[in-house]
C-alpha cells in the first residue's frame, strides 16, 4: 500500500483483470490447443507456438523462456514430435544437443489458431484508438519484463 488510495484501488483493479484475463488466456489455450490436435494439452501448444514464433529452439531455452520444469517441456515434446508437428534433430554447433523446429503441418495450424485467436481481439478493440491500443501493449510489456 501506498499513501496514495486511489493508486492502491487502480493497481487492485489492474491485478484483478489481470486475474480475468489469466483464466481467460487458459481457456483459449485450450481451445488453441484442440484446433491444432485434438490429443495436444494446453501446455503442448504454448510451446508449439513458441516453437512455431521461434523457427527453431531446444528444450532448454523452451524451459527457460516459458519457466517450465525441464522434464514437463521434455514430455511435451515428445508429444509434439508423436503428433507430427516437431521434428528434433542434432544442432549442427553442438552435436549433442537438439534442435527443435515447427512442422509444415505445425506452422499451419498455428497460424489458422492465431488468425482466429487476432481476429477475436480485433472484434474486442477494434473501436479502440491506435495510440490507445499501442500504449496498452507497451504497458503489457512492461508488466511482462517485471
């Protein structure tokens, strides 16, 4: 708390949508998720799509960025593997590790999802002004990097 009321109840309604839109992002992972396979779990799609924003990967970067357990983003890539949508091979730098890269068929299903997934959020902002729109992703960047 602050000596500032109005700050702490606007930093309180901050974390609050944030809490809306937390639970809302799951949903539409999950639903992601289904479109691409419907076998591929929630977590399997947030790092086939990181995958796909990438090009290439390992699964120790994938940990790492999207601070997972090593052993999770590891059974979850096999599963994207058994799906068809990664291929792992060596790394021409470092033979003992893998490179990860996004299928055809990955990179397809992915940018179908989020076509769909954009298209939903222009429905929602599209009424919104470009500088109000440009200054609520830097503020969301900020709030990332925190």
């Amino acid at each position: 708390m602050t000596a500032d009321p109005a700050l702490d109840a606007a930093i309180a309604s901050v974390e609050e949508q944030f809490a809306v839109v937390f639970t809302r992002a799951r949903v539409v992972w999950a639903e992601s998720a289904k479109l691409v396979h419907p076998d591929l779990q929630p977590a399997g799609y947030k790092l086939l799509s990181t995958i796909v924003r990438s090009g290439t990967t390992n699964a120790h970067v994938l940990a790492e960025h999207l601070d997972m357990d090593k052993s999770a983003v590891s059974r979850q890539v096999r599963q994207l593997e058994q799906l068809g949508l990664v291929e792992s091979r060596a790394d021409e730098r470092d033979g003992r590790a893998r490179v990860l890269a996004p299928t055809p068929l990955a990179r397809e299903r992915v940018a179908e999802v989020r076509a769909a997934n954009q298209a939903r959020l222009r429905g929602a902002l599209r009424d919104r002004p470009v500088e109000e729109l440009r200054i609520l992703a830097d503020v969301l960047r900020i709030v990332g990097e925190s």
